[in-house]
C-alpha cells in the first residue's frame, strides 16, 4: 500500500492530523461563543466541553467519571475539574454506588437535563455552519471516512 504523505514533502499544517484538530478547535470554539450568546445558556456559564460531558450523559443515562474519560478522551484531572463545575452550577449531580463506595456515578439535574436540548440545537448549528457547501452525501462519506480513520488507528495499521 502506498504511503499517503512522505516526510521529504509533508507540510505539517496541510496534514490530515492539523486540520482535524483545528476543526475541532474553531468549532468549539464557536459553540462557546454561541452558548455566551444566548439569552437561555449565558446566565449557566456553559462551556462546548462541558456540553460534550452533558451530553454523553444524556445518551448514557449515569456513569462513572472514569469511564466518562475514556469514552470522551478527556484527562482525568481535566474532567475532575469540569465535574466540579457543573455540580457547582447544578446541573450536574454524583452519587456513591450502593455496593461499592469507591465508585461515585454522574448524572444530570433536572436543570442539566432541561439545557441539554438547547445547548444541542445550538451544536447542530455550528456543525451545519461549518458544513456549508457539502451535500448530506458528502458530510456522511466524510463521517465515514472519519470513522475508518479511528478503526484504523484503533487497529494499529501502518503501511
């Protein structure tokens, strides 16, 4: 198979692993500008990565903060610190598993579960936004694409 980039001729800021992570980036950053923004959000204080958080509970019901890390990729020390925030700001609630204390479980507050749908609204926006000019067939084949890269990477393949 033949190789996609070659270190003679790679230009870091043209690879598929900058462009990515800049995506990323400006589009997080979008979503907290738009959060700031809006009349129902901005008084929560709510940030895009928090928002990840939230909604992974929403898909999830309740869960640990440690599997919550490695679904999301956050570092531990990062999601402690968001955790206590959203407690802080109640949308967020733990509670100590009945049969083993040591496991402490996240799930959402009322308050948290009531935000959700507009803070989603709101996401959905900034990713149409930045998928203006694709068609519905181009944005899944991207999707796809993007998901064999993780295989890809899951599997170890190299060339």
């Amino acid at each position: 198979m033949a190789e996609i980039y070659e270190v003679e001729s790679y230009e870091p800021r043209k690879g598929v692993g900058y462009l990515l992570s800049k995506v990323k980036t400006e589009m997080l950053a979008q979503i907290d500008r738009d959060f700031v923004a809006d009349e129902q959000l901005k008084p929560l204080e709510v940030t895009a990565a928090q928002y990840i958080i939230m909604s992974a509970l929403t898909l999830s019901g309740s869960q640990s903060a440690s599997d919550l890390c490695k679904e999301i990729g956050y570092d531990a020390g990062a999601m402690t610190r968001m955790i206590d925030r959203l407690e802080e700001k109640g949308l967020l609630r733990r509670s100590r598993c009945v049969n083993d204390r040591r496991l402490v479980y996240l799930e959402l507050t009322e308050q948290g579960k009531a935000a959700v749908p507009r803070m989603k609204t709101l996401g959905v926006r900034v990713m149409n936004q930045f998928l203006q000019g694709f068609t519905k067939a181009e944005a899944r084949q991207l999707e796809d694409y993007l998901m064999r890269m993780l295989e890809n990477g899951a599997r170890g393949v190299t060339g």
